[in-house]
C-alpha cells in the first residue's frame, strides 16, 4: 500500500553544506536590468572578439542587414 506523501518528505533536500543560502535575496539583482534586455551566453572566444556590448550589438546588426540582402536576391 502507497505511503502519504508529506511536503517535509515529498522535495529531499539535495544542496550542499557548502552552498549557505540562508542570507540570500531572491531577485537582489532583478531591477537593474530592463525589461527588455535579453541576456544569452556566448563562448569566450567570440567574447574576446568584441570590446563591449555595443560592438557585439553592431555586429549583430551587420550580419542581420547582409542576410536579408541575401534572402531578397535569392
């Protein structure tokens, strides 16, 4: 016959001693970013390739306006 799950035994506990969280503050950060920023990881060799957000961004922009010209002459 199936045991009662309780909610003190349903989620084990699985986080390392070493990972205190009890002074933590959920969303500390949040507010600094606008809601419209999209954040993505890109690998650190292309990383290195661009000195700071902006020059990634017009890149980006570069590459965007040369594929659609690509796409209209196809």
């Amino acid at each position: 016959m199936p045991t009662k799950t309780t909610e003190s035994t349903k989620f084990k506990d699985t986080m390392r001693p070493e990972y205190d969280m009890t002074g933590g503050v959920r969303g500390k950060y949040a507010n600094r970013f606008k809601g419209d920023v999209v954040m993505m990881p890109i690998a650190p060799d292309v990383a290195a390739a661009f000195p700071d957000a902006d020059a990634v961004n017009d890149a980006l922009r570069l590459l965007l306006k040369a594929a659609k010209k690509v796409a209209q002459a196809a």
